[in-house]
C-alpha cells in the first residue's frame, strides 16, 4: 500500500507512463505557480499528456472543492 493509493489526484501507475510520487508532487507545485506545461516537461522530462492529465484532475479537484463549499444551506 502506498501513500498515493486512491489519492484523488497522485496516481500509482506502473509503467513507462507512471510516474514516481516524487515527480508527481513536483509536477503539482510547479502547475500550483503557473509554469507553463513545455516549461515543466523540459525541467522534468515528463510527458505532456502525464502533465495535461495532472492538470485536469487539478481542474476537476478545485471544482469539487468549490461546488461543496457553495452548496446551498436549506432552511
């Protein structure tokens, strides 16, 4: 069992297309300061479908954490 087994976001793909927690943790902070997908693939020589795909599920998280935070209180 790993730290990023059903993570929400970390994933915990084998392969040429997983990626360690490590990289991954590093892609998050570096799209969290808004460097550019090419900037983090040179600086990390990761693919730019892995880091597309990083950035959707970022996308997909901060909506979620908006739509709870706005759900209506029913009086």
């Amino acid at each position: 069992m790993n730290p990023h087994h059903l993570h929400p976001f970390f994933t915990e793909v084998r392969g040429p297309e997983g990626h360690s927690l490590q990289i991954q943790a590093s892609v998050l902070l570096l799209k969290l300061n808004n460097v550019k997908t090419s900037t983090v693939h040179r600086v990390l020589d990761v693919n730019h479908k892995a880091i597309e795909n990083m950035d959707d599920a970022l996308s997909r998280l901060r909506k979620k954490y908006v739509e709870e935070r706005q759900k209506p209180v029913c009086s």
